[in-house]
C-alpha cells in the first residue's frame, strides 16, 4: 500500500534534484534551505516530477565539493537517478522550525501576487535574491498584470512590503508600476 501523499498546502519547497552523480544511483541536490545541508535535517522528503508527488527516503547524503548529493532508497544506478532528475523536493511545513508571524521562507512567497497599496496587480514572484544590502523579490508580469515588465523590488517590511497574505498568496507593497 502506498503512503498518504500530504496536501501539498502542508508541504514547503526546499530544492529539487539537478543531475545524476556518477553511475551508482546518487543525484546532485540543489536546496534552498540556509545553510544548504539543512536540507538532511528535515523528512520525510516528497518529489514532484510532472505534477505528480512521491514519497522518498533518503539511501544516503552528504556535501561534495561545494554541492551536495543524495541517493534515494531502491535508486541503485544512473538511470534510476535519471528518471528523477528536475524534481522538486517538497517536505512538510512541520518538519521545519517554526516561524514568528512576521517571517517567511521564501519559497512559500514565490508564485504569489504582487499587488500595490491601490490594488494593481505587478505580477508574481518568480525568486527571492540575497543582495548583501537586503533581499530581493523579483517580480514576472503575469495574466492580469498591469504590464510585461519583470521587477525587482526590495524586500523592505513596513516600507515597501506592507502586507503579506499567507491565505490568499498575496503580497501588497507601496510600489508604482512607472518605478
């Protein structure tokens, strides 16, 4: 019997499988937690390849070079990690520390609309950017938008970000379309 897939509302995205690592069934991950061996710490891991998820356990992990790699339970050889490569790795919000109610991680931000405080749509966020100064959100136009641009606005709480809606993924922002 195949384990109960969570709600995919429950789960948050930390990475996704970028190549295969040699013919033994090991895989090249690229997460997005900070630092990025954080991504062993959290299970179980679920991966998405064409809409599709799937829980996986982990075989083996560790850092390589300034990478890392992983081999997954029952993937024994390279085109067994072929067939994984491009999926996304989910794991249950759960099985990340919590947050204060002021703080996010970035990728439940990505894809969420941007609106301004006059409630013109700017598009949705495609990525989060560290700049040294402070972060980045960088905008893509979508349907609905107020134009084709792609921006980038700075992730400034309580200047720029006003409010970000966990429930209706949206974030308002005191920001005109002509900046």
């Amino acid at each position: 019997m195949t384990p109960a897939v969570p709600d995919r509302a429950d789960l948050i995205q930390v990475g996704h499988v970028h190549t295969a690592y040699g013919i033994k069934g090991w895989v090249w991950v690229m997460s997005r937690t900070e630092p990025i061996a954080n991504i062993f710490s959290y299970a179980p891991w679920y991966l998405e390849r064409a809409g599709v998820l799937s829980e996986v356990r982990l075989a083996g992990q560790r850092p390589q070079g300034k990478g890392l790699v992983a081999q997954f339970a029952g993937c024994d050889d390279r085109n067994a990690a072929d067939s994984w490569l491009g999926a996304t790795i989910w794991v249950p919000r759960s099985a990340l520390p919590t947050l204060e109610e002021d703080e996010y991680y970035w990728s439940e931000l990505i894809d969420m609309q941007v609106i301004t405080e006059q409630g013109l749509l700017l598009g949705q966020v495609h990525a989060m950017m560290e700049t040294g100064a402070n972060d980045v959100i960088v905008v893509r136009a979508c349907e609905g938008s107020v134009d084709r641009e792609e921006r980038l606005l700075p992730w400034l709480p309580g200047r720029v970000v006003r409010f970000v809606d966990r429930v209706n993924r949206r974030i308002t922002v005191d920001w005109q379309p002509d900046y």
